[in-house]
C-alpha cells in the first residue's frame, strides 16, 4: 500500500464524530462518515449528521466537499459554508427515489 494513501486512511479514519464549525465559529453537525475517491486517493467529502437548523433546513443531513475543510484537529473547521442550505422541493429526495426518464420501471 501507497504511503500517501496511508496517510489518508488515518486521516479519514479519524473523522467521523469530530464536531463541524462553519469558519464563523457556528456548531454545522457532526461527521458521521467520510467519502473516498480510491481513484484519486484522496478524501472527496463528509457527511454531516446533526445539523444545526438554522444553518440547514430542516437539521437536514448533508454531504460536504472536503475542499471546504480549513483545518481539522479536535474539531473540524471548514474555511467555506453557504449562508444557509434551503433545499427546494424539486431537490428533495428519500433515499430510494430516482429519475426514471425511460420510464423503464412505470407500471
């Protein structure tokens, strides 16, 4: 195994229930898990749990880009966060749902 994909697996590895900070100082959620691309071998994204409502609709959970991430130790401190998340109803999905635009699986 790669030295620099080590160095990302402890990385990520240590992430999820680290708390989330906008660069505000405002609580976002807590990690609950860690996306990997193994092409690229690099971190892609977090998804944060808990999310405080005033910052995401609804305390919805959401999926960050880890180019956001400022630094990380105890806590992680993103150096980017929208004003607010506000999801639109059209965006709103459940986790099974999905476009069927050939109507393969109409009835």
């Amino acid at each position: 195994m790669n030295a620099l994909w080590k160095v990302v697996l402890n990385e990520a590895s240590r992430l999820p229930g680290l708390t989330v900070y906008t660069r505000k100082g405002m609580r976002l959620g807590v990690v609950h898990d860690v996306l990997l691309d193994t092409t690229q071998r690099i971190i892609s994204a977090l998804l944060v749990t808990g999310t405080t409502p005033n910052l995401v609709k609804d305390g919805a959970n959401i999926i960050i880009p880890y180019r956001w991430v400022q630094d990380l130790d105890d806590v992680v401190i993103l150096r980017y966060f929208p004003e607010k998340i506000d999801f639109t109803e059209s965006s709103e999905r459940t986790e099974f749902e999905f476009e069927d635009d050939d109507g393969f699986y109409d009835d």
